[in-house]
C-alpha cells in the first residue's frame, strides 16, 4: 500500500512540473496562440507607428507595407501591440530618431497586485536598458520576471516591425 501512495504521489508531482513547464515556456517560442491573442486579435495587430519614414508619411493599425523596406532616418514614435500574458497585459512603445531607438516605454504591464508592481519596478527599467543596448527585440529575459519578459519582446519586435526598423 505505501508503494503504491509513494507512486501515485511521485506520478502527480510529476504531472505538475510537466504542465507547469509547458504554460512557463509559452510565449518563448511555444504555441502563444491562447496568450498572445485576444479581443484585438493575434499578436502583432494593433501596433501603430506616428511619424517619418524615409519620407513616405506615416501608418498605423500594424501596417508594415507601406514606407520601404526599413528606416534609415525615420523618426517619431511605435506602439507594439498588447501582449496577454497570464499575469496581464504588456504593451511598449518606442521612440525613434535616425532610425535607432532611442527610449522604450512601457505603456502596459501586470499590476494586479503588490508582487507584480515589485517585479515590475526591478524588471522593466532592465528590460528597457536592454532593448536600447541592443537595438532589437533580442534581449535576455529578468530572472524571477519571465512572463514579462516575454511579453515586452513580443510587443517590442511589433513596435519595431511598426517603425520598420531592420
């Protein structure tokens, strides 16, 4: 009898890590569908760029097409789209100049409660200095502020694809 509780008990536990896991990872390159979409749609609509792009005038509502194939002096400023992560939105929005980013700011992250404004207040300023030093959505993820971390590169890269930043 105690085998078998030792088995049943190790076989739940188990279970636990394997689906805790799966929903830690997502929006790291995982199925995102259940997260990154909702009423406004999947990830990447909703982004909005105001400004100059190679002199072509300006877009908004997440449409790329227009204004060339990248920015080489453009200026003005692009808002990603919101990211739903499991803890609450996460929107950020750029400002460009000389078609380098020059500040991120982010507009929406969870706040729910006292734990999230804590590791929002550490994580965010780190995300951002991140994003600057590297000029593109490729930065590292804050430990202990993993779901937000993901969720500022998903909106970050649509900022950037809304600015037409290579």
């Amino acid at each position: 009898m105690r085998r078998i509780t030792i088995w049943l008990l190790s076989t739940v536990a188990a279970l636990v890590l394997l689906f805790s896991y799966k929903t830690s990872t997502m929006g790291a390159g995982g199925d995102t569908s259940a997260i990154a979409s909702g009423p406004d749609g999947p990830a990447g609509s909703g982004s909005s760029w105001t400004g100059t792009d190679d002199g072509s005038g300006s877009s908004s509502g997440g449409d790329t097409s227009s204004g060339g194939s990248g920015t080489s002096g453009g200026s003005g400023t692009a808002t990603g789209s919101v990211a739903r992560t499991r803890w609450g939105p996460v929107q950020v929005r750029i400002t460009v100049s000389g078609g380098k980013i020059t500040d991120v700011t982010a507009v929406q992250v969870p706040d729910g409660n006292h734990r999230d404004q804590e590791i929002n207040d550490y994580a965010v300023p780190i995300l951002r200095q991140e994003a600057l030093a590297a000029q593109s959505a490729r930065i590292d993820t804050v430990s202990g502020a993993t779901v937000t971390s993901d969720g500022y590169r998903e909106s970050l890269q649509s900022a950037i694809d809304a600015a037409h930043l290579k």
